[in-house]
C-alpha cells in the first residue's frame, strides 16, 4: 500500500506522531531571531555548528552594525570574521555572507528570492538554508527542513532509515503533509533540544514515546499500530 495513503487511515502512526506534537507544541516558531528575509539567511548561515542561543546572542548585535545585504557585501572581511567569531568556522561563513549579499544585490535587486532555484544560487546556502527562510518567511512550504535534530527524531522514530538530509527530506515529504511540512521541523527541533536529546533522550517525559520504536521504556508500537488499525 502507498506510504501516502497509509497516513490517511485511522491507526497512522505518522500521522498520530503529528497530532501528538501539534497538541503539545502549538506555538512553536522559528528559533532564529530575525526581522527579514536576509536577517535569516545571515543566521542559517551561522547556525551551521553552533546553537540557536549563540547565534542569537552574536546577531542580537550583528543586525544594528550591518542592517542590510548591502552592509554586508560593503564590510571589512576580517573585521566582519571577528564580529561572527563566537559562532564557529568564522572564515567560512564570512566568505558565504558576503558572497551571499552581493548576489542578491546583483542577481535580486536587494532582495531574498522566493524559490528553491533562486535560492540554492546563493553561495553559502543550501537546501536546510534555503527550506528555513522560504517557509519561516515566505510560508512556502518547498521541502522539509533537516537539521541535526530532526535527523535524529526521524531516524529514531521510524520515520526514514535514510542517513543523508536529502534522502530523510524525501521520506518525510510522503509521510508528511505538505501544509505541515514548515512546521514539522519547528516540531521537531523543539522536541529535540528539549526531550529527545542525543546523548540522554527523557523517553519518560516523551509524549510519543510509545509510538517510538527506540524508546528506551520499551514502548509497543507493533501493540499500538494493532489497537489502532
């Protein structure tokens, strides 16, 4: 049976995933703190192996220095590496915020593009980068964020036995409805940090824990799926 007509039947365990997060994260947003379209491209850019927190913390300051992509392509680069250097692999991201901003000032007229195509012309952004900004901002839904964590409960949950963002991103957009693929991630992300943690996930605290196939409390997802078909 299609995977896409399964999430529509009673005893989906996906689909009981989704109503099971909703309902416990209702207002879930956007980690990143930002005010445009760009801001986000900078703190996408940032966020690659370093927190939420700290990207925050650097950009809480960042924003009011650079304003605009045209700040930025106009900055002093290692002046501009100093002001990111808190949040890791500063050259890099210099490089890929610059590059960035002066594409969009030459190719968008200054602004962020609204699509997937556009978007992966940016240096420095990819698809993770480019599904943040387009759903947080534009609420185009063109894929499935994957990030770290969302790697992770997916894999966990049973979701995909794919180990590359691309091929999870894939298995999640046939479990996945299209008008929850934005807030999926959010979903997810939250989840994450705040129960499901990589190295000491609190399956107690877990309220999908017994749809989990690695919870650690032994939860029956065969029993469940039966009780529910």
């Amino acid at each position: 049976m299609p995977l896409r007509r399964l999430r529509e039947q009673k005893g989906d365990r996906s689909g009981e995933i989704l109503k099971r997060l909703d309902q416990t994260y209702p207002d879930v947003t956007c980690a990143l703190h930002h005010n445009s379209a760009w801001e986000l491209v900078v703190a996408t850019i940032l966020s690659a192996q370093c927190t939420d927190v700290r990207v925050n913390q650097v950009t809480a300051t960042l924003y009011k220095k650079y304003p605009d992509a045209k700040a930025f392509a106009r900055a002093n680069p290692a002046e501009l590496e100093m002001d990111i250097r808190p949040t890791g692999f500063f050259r890099n991201k210099t490089k890929s915020i610059m590059g960035a901003s002066k594409a969009i000032l030459e190719k968008f007229g200054g602004e962020v593009p609204r699509t997937m195509d556009e978007m992966l012309t940016l240096p420095g952004v990819a698809r993770k980068t480019a599904n943040v900004v387009l759903g947080t901002v534009y609420g185009i839904a063109s894929g499935v964020v994957v990030d770290t964590h969302v790697m992770r409960l997916s894999q966990r949950l049973g979701l995909t036995k794919q180990t590359t963002p691309e091929k999870i991103e894939k298995d999640l957009q046939v479990l996945v409805p299209k008008k929850n693929w934005v807030i999926f991630s959010h979903w997810l992300i939250l989840h994450g940090r705040a129960v499901c943690k990589a190295r000491n996930p609190q399956c107690q605290n877990c309220v999908v824990e017994k749809l989990c196939p690695s919870s650690r409390l032994k939860g029956d997802v065969d029993l469940w799926e039966q009780n529910n078909a």
